[in-house]
C-alpha cells in the first residue's frame, strides 16, 4: 500500500497547488491513498466548510487537522457530519468530530488514520497527553486493520522524535506537522516510518506560508494577523510511504513539486 501525505496547506496559493498538482502527484506515484493536513487551508489558520468539501474534491481522501481545528465555526458545526475531516485525537471526549478512522483505500484495504496535538507551545487548545493516548489508540486501530498512520502535530521536536520512539514498531507511520518546514530525516524506526514535519504546501518565500512583512509586523506589534497571503515559489509538499501487507514500512519518500503560474487572480481559493 501505497500512502501520499500532504504537507500542511497553507491558505490560497496552497489550495491551488493542489489544484493544479494533487491528482497529478497521486498519478505519479501510485498512491492508493491520499492524507492532507488541511489546518491552514482558510486564511492560514483553520479550516472552513467550503475548502474541506473542494479540497475533497481535488483528491484528498482525508483532511487532518491540529490546534486550529475549531477556529472556524462552519466546519465546527458540521465536524460530526464530516467524516472525511478528522481532530486531534487527544481533545475532549465531548469535542465535535472524531480523531482516528478506518477508511477503505482505492485497492479496498482497510487503513486507519489518527491525528494527536503535542502539549508545547498550544495555548489556545487543552491536549490530553498524547503519550498515553497512543498506546490506547493503536490497540483499537489494530483491531480492525495492521495499517496505521498517525499524524503527530506538534510544535517541539524534542516532543516529536520521543513519541516517534514510542510508536517505533507499533504504527506504519508517525508523520510530523504545524512547523511548516520540511525536514531531512525522514527514516524508519524498526518498522514505522517517521519525519519530524512533513513541510507545507503553498508558498515556499514566506514566513510560514504568509506575506513575511505582514508576519514580522504580527510579532513587532504582538497582535496576530494571518490576512495577507503569500504567492512567491510555490510548492506541493509531502511524503510518500510505502507498506508492505503486514503494515511494515517499507519506505518514506520526501515529495517536493514545484507548481508554476499561481498568483492571486487565478488562484480558485
């Protein structure tokens, strides 16, 4: 089995990557299966109704999403009626939308995907801790299939390569996300395939997807502002990672694609 991640989309210029490079990229590579991290598809910072139904669309079987799940209220009404569109794992019990499924891929395997929140630096979302919630979580997701992906969104890399440690051998997968910057280590502890961030999918200059001047003017000022979009060099990111039939890893592959031609006008966000 064949599984494209998609790296975080990151507002206009990050749907139309996928716009013009999602379903080319799932060509190119086999790919049965296709995770996107959707957490700053609207405006940078959340995910709206409209953009997780497009996005689904374009070729996303499943959209992840981390602190931001909840900051736009369309989709927070709507979470449990979405079954394509998963939380963190880790939230409240009581949370709208659910955080672990089992989805049938396009050659009818059953593979399950996850979300959990890392506990540094997120001080807007209360997390339970994650590394007691991965060992529960993995025990009921192999229960239905052997093929488990677990996206681990989190700021900390310290956080990241322990939990990675914990699931060496227990996941297919633990992929790394919210940094926005594509790592090189991608590798395989014992039979689980890991990355501390899988990147962005969007504009490459800029400040985490966003205009870089609106950004450094946001951390002067103290007052956040995600308004201004950037549009220079952008790239479709993500990694691609391979299981044999006992959901082992066989692979992780970093993807870079340089997509042309975005710009405001003709951006279809």
């Amino acid at each position: 089995m064949k599984v494209l991640y998609v790296a975080e989309i990151v507002g206009k210029a990050g749907i139309a990557c996928c716009k013009k490079a999602l379903m080319e990229t799932k060509t190119a590579t086999g790919a049965d299966f296709v995770i996107a991290c959707a957490d700053g598809a609207t405006t940078g910072n959340g995910l709206g109704r409209s953009h997780a139904a497009y996005l689904r669309k374009l070729g996303a079987d499943v959209l992840t999403m981390g602190e931001c799940c909840f900051y736009k209220k369309d989709l927070t009404e709507n979470f449990n009626s979405i079954p394509y569109v998963l939380r963190p794992a880790n939230l409240a019990s009581s949370a709208p939308g659910t955080g672990a499924r089992v989805y049938k891929t396009s050659n009818g395997q059953k593979l399950a995907v996850a979300v959990l929140l890392g506990q540094s630096h997120f001080n807007k979302v209360h997390a339970d801790n994650p590394f007691q919630r991965l060992p529960v979580l993995l025990e009921q997701l192999h229960a239905e299939t052997p093929f488990v992906i677990v996206e681990f969104h989190a700021e900390a890399t310290a956080e990241k390569l322990a939990l990675f440690a914990l699931a060496a051998g227990k996941a297919s997968a633990v992929i790394g996300s919210h940094t926005r910057v594509q790592t090189a280590d991608n590798k395989i502890l014992k039979t689980t395939a890991v990355i501390t961030c899988a990147g962005r999918t969007g504009s490459i200059d800029s400040s985490g997807g966003c205009n870089a001047a609106s950004k450094i003017n946001s951390y002067i000022s103290g007052i956040p502002d995600w308004s201004y979009p950037a549009w220079d060099r952008c790239e479709l990111q993500g990694v691609l990672v391979d299981l044999d039939e006992r959901g082992a890893a066989v692979s992780i592959e970093r993807i870079r694609k340089s997509v042309s031609g975005i710009t405001p006008e003709n951006s279809g966000g």
